[in-house]
C-alpha cells in the first residue's frame, strides 16, 4: 500500500495521503524495531515533522548499525541524508549520500546505488545545482535499467530529469 499519490513536477517532493500517512504513523507507535523506524522516518519528513524525523532518523542509523546489515545501514543513512536535505542542510546531505552512493556501488548494489544517486540528485535539485542533478538523475536512471527497477520508479527518474533540464534551461534564460 503506497502512501505516495505522485510527485510534484516543479519540487519533485513526493505528494502523499496526509490522512492516511497520519493513521499509520499513530498505528505504529513507539515501535522500535528497524523497519518500523524508517518507516516512521519517512512518515515524519513526509508530514512536515523534521526534527522528530531527524532524532528518529538518528535512532534508525544506531540500529541499523547495531543490528542490522550493511544494506540496513546504507538504507538508514539515505533517509538521514533526506531528513538532513529538507531541513535544508544541503551540504551534509551531499556528503552523506556520496559516502552511500559510493559503498553501494563498490559493493555492487546496484538497486541500492540508483536510490542514493536518486536522492542525492534531489538534494542538488533543491539546492539550485541543477547540472549536479541532472548527472546524478542520469546515473540513477542507468542504474535503475541496470538493476531492473519496476517503472514507477524508471518514470520518478525521468521526472527528475525532465525537472533539472527545466530549471536549467529556464536559469540560462534568466542570466
């Protein structure tokens, strides 16, 4: 059950089911297994929550790095990364996710790598480094054919593209 309605062509932030991002957020509680955390991270930033978000995200990455997998961690660490971004701490941001994107691909996780390239080019997007973007978009998409992806996340992809050509093609206009 996907909470997420679709993507905003001009922030490329996701637009989600608030009521329904809500009830789940009090369905989960206070658990603190792995999974239910990043849930609760991602539901958090999602409704606008960022400093629950980040304190959550920051427990999320303790125990991933306590008791989950290397793939927890880097997964963990991504949606740090994107609480970090909203919070409009680009910077950070960047150099969380190049660490991810790079262990990802070192290890050859490929699904893993598109979905930290993926972020890391939002975080770019936001930023106003629209060719960063772009190049991280592309990168992403590559990977996600490489990997198999499903289509929704080929046509998230192609948005972001689509997006940061836009927004460069508009600031060239402008300068």
């Amino acid at each position: 059950m996907s909470y997420i309605l679709g993507y905003d062509p001009d922030t490329l932030r996701e637009q989600v089911d608030l009521r329904r991002c809500k009830d789940r957020l009090d369905e989960l509680g206070d658990q603190r297994s792995l999974p239910a955390l990043l849930e609760r991270v991602w539901l958090l930033k999602v409704l606008g929550k960022l400093e629950d978000a980040l304190v959550v995200s920051e427990q999320a990455v303790r125990v991933a790095r306590m008791a989950g997998t290397r793939k927890d961690l880097l997964r963990a660490r991504v949606l740090h990364a994107t609480v970090q971004q909203f919070r409009g701490a680009y910077a950070a941001a960047v150099h969380e996710l190049n660490m991810c994107t790079e262990e990802a691909e070192g290890q050859g996780w490929t699904a893993l790598a598109a979905f930290a390239c993926q972020h890391r080019g939002k975080v770019h997007y936001d930023a106003g480094d629209y060719g960063a973007a772009r190049a991280d978009f592309k990168r992403a998409l590559f990977l996600r054919q490489e990997s198999g992806a499903p289509e929704d996340q080929l046509e998230s992809t192609l948005l972001a593209i689509e997006a940061a050509d836009r927004r460069r093609h508009a600031a060239s206009v402008a300068s």
